[in-house]
C-alpha cells in the first residue's frame, strides 16, 4: 500500500511539474534549423528542422541590431526583433532579442505582455520610465526611471511598459527568455481585436459609457512591433 501511495504522488508530481514549467523546452541535439519546407524537414517545437549538416553561418546571424529606426508613428516607438523568424538558428533555443527604438518627448512601448517570455531591458541611450505591474489582486504597479546603462527585468506573463521621459531620442536592447516570445498589446487586443468585442460587454468591464467603448473600437490602433 505504501508503493502505491508514493507511485502516485510521485505521478501528481509528474504532472505538476509539466504545467509548472512554462519556458521553451531544451534542446536535445546541437542545433535545430527552422525552416519553411516541410518536404525534408523534421517538425520540431513549432518550426521543421533542416539538415545539420545543410546549416551555414547565415542561418545563426542577423545584422544591424545597432541601427535607429524611424519612430514616427502614433505611439512613438518602433520595436526590431531578433527571434527565431530572423534567425532560423534559434529554433530550440529559447533565447531572443528586440531593439526598442524611442521618440523625444514621450516615445512610448504601449503596456503589453509576453506570453512565453522573462524579459530584461538593458538602456542604451535616454532615460526611461518603465514599469509592470503584478498580477491580481493587488495589481501593484512597480516603477523605475532608468537611464544608459540601467538593466530592469519583466517577469513573464505581466504586463509592462517603457515610456521616453527624456528630452532625447532613447534606445534599449531586450533579451527574452523564448525563441518567440509573442506579444499582446493590451489595447490592441481589447478595442482592436477582429472581429471586435461586443462594446456592451467591454463597457461593464470598463464601468465607463457604451459610447465611449464605440468610440475606442473606431481608433486605429498602431501595432510598433
């Protein structure tokens, strides 16, 4: 009786620990190419896999990370990344990163979250108010103002945010704990979603007007990724 009992903890165990590890799963061989034909590859982790013995330099590079890019648009910012569909290598490697591009004056990152990803935001250049704020029920909001050379972390799953306080244009690197980390731009996802959410239920959620949810459903919502 008492082998039965430990059997089946140590199964609940099991299974517990498969829900509780959220990340990509290790590799178990050097590298894993993605690629898109399907005729010679082998499907590994959401990508085919290319011969190893096919895989070139290229497949592991990607240039011009320390270029600025044009932020402007509606929210300021630009976001350029490096995951796995700029570099085939990274397929399995649980491992990416983002250049984030901010304008003077208010450059924004809108508040959004990385399903699949820890995020650590090193600044480059300006100073940014940034921020994420825990989940529910207290919701509390944790902030900094970083400046060049600053590092701040982004637990997985929360949302967060980086805001231009600066009078200068600002940049940041973002190192993220996936090979795709995702993304979900909060209001993107809430008032521009296709097809939309139905405003009466959006406006209980809110406590606001239905008027005012109809008017948020007509913006145009900017995606900076």
């Amino acid at each position: 009786m008492a082998r039965i009992h430990f059997l089946a903890t140590f199964v609940f165990l099991a299974f517990a620990a498969s829900f509780a590890f959220a990340s990509d799963p290790s590799p178990l061989q050097d590298f894993c190419v993605a690629i898109n034909d399907t005729k010679d590859g082998v499907f590994v982790n959401g990508k085919f896999c290319k011969d190893p013995k096919l895989a070139t330099e290229n497949d592991f590079f990607f240039p011009g990370l320390n270029i600025a890019r044009n932020t402007s648009n509606p929210v300021g910012s630009v976001v350029t990344p490096a995951n796995v569909a700029q570099i085939p290598g990274l397929n399995t490697l649980g491992i990416s990163l983002v250049r984030i591009d901010y304008a003077p004056y208010g450059g924004l990152n809108p508040p959004h979250t990385h399903p699949r990803a820890t995020e650590i935001l090193t600044v480059l250049e300006g100073t940014l108010y940034v921020g994420f704020v825990t989940s529910n029920p207290d919701n509390r909001l944790i902030t900094k103002v970083l400046n060049a050379g600053d590092v701040f972390v982004f637990p997985v799953g929360l949302i967060h945010f980086q805001f231009n306080v600066g009078k200068t244009k600002a940049s940041a690197i973002g190192a993220l704990s996936s090979q795709n980390p995702g993304v979900i731009t909060i209001t993107n996802a809430v008032f521009g979603s296709t097809p939309p959410i139905r405003s009466d239920v959006l406006a209980k959620a809110f406590q606001v007007d239905k008027n005012l949810v109809d008017y948020l459903q007509k913006q145009f919502w900017y995606d900076n990724n």
